[in-house]
C-alpha cells in the first residue's frame, strides 16, 4: 500500500476524485492542513487492519498468538483451540 500527501486545498478542489482514487487504488492518502494531518483510506483496508490491531491490544489473544508461532518455529504443530467439548484445528 502506497502513501500519498496532498494539501488540504487540493482535496478540496476535487474531493469526490481524491475519493475515487483511494478506493481504486487501496491507497492511503494523507491530507495536511496547517493544523496537522488527516490519513484517508479505504473503508475495506480499515476494516482488514482493525482486526489485527484488536488482536494485538488483546493481551491473552497476544499471548495465544505467539505462543503457537514459538510451537510452529520448533517445527511442532500447536495443538487446537478447546471450546469445551470441540477442539478446532489450527
């Protein structure tokens, strides 16, 4: 995913288009004002990097996480996820 910048004024003069742009492209867009700087992306690219930042805020989940991946370098297959009664595979 590529970054762009581009000021507040040439949002302004073609918003809808600059809106375009980042849709087809999945592009991020960062548009700066005087008063600092805004990031603009793709609802769909939001919503992909909002599960991994949720995962790593949750610290058990973290935990999880890299503890299969420590069990996965030494060449091991973790074992499943245990919910009560069904354990699905990783």
């Amino acid at each position: 995913m590529k970054m762009h910048t581009i000021t507040f004024n040439q949002a302004a003069q073609d918003l809808k288009g600059v809106i375009k742009k980042i849709i087809n492209d999945k592009d991020e867009t960062i548009i700066t004002t005087d008063d600092g700087s805004v990031v603009i992306l793709d609802e769909s690219e939001c919503s992909h990097m909002k599960e991994p930042l949720r995962l790593l805020s949750d610290k058990d989940a973290l935990t999880s996480l890299l503890e299969s991946h420590a069990i996965r370098d030494q060449g091991k297959r973790p074992s499943g996820i245990n919910f009560g009664c069904i354990e699905l595979p990783l």
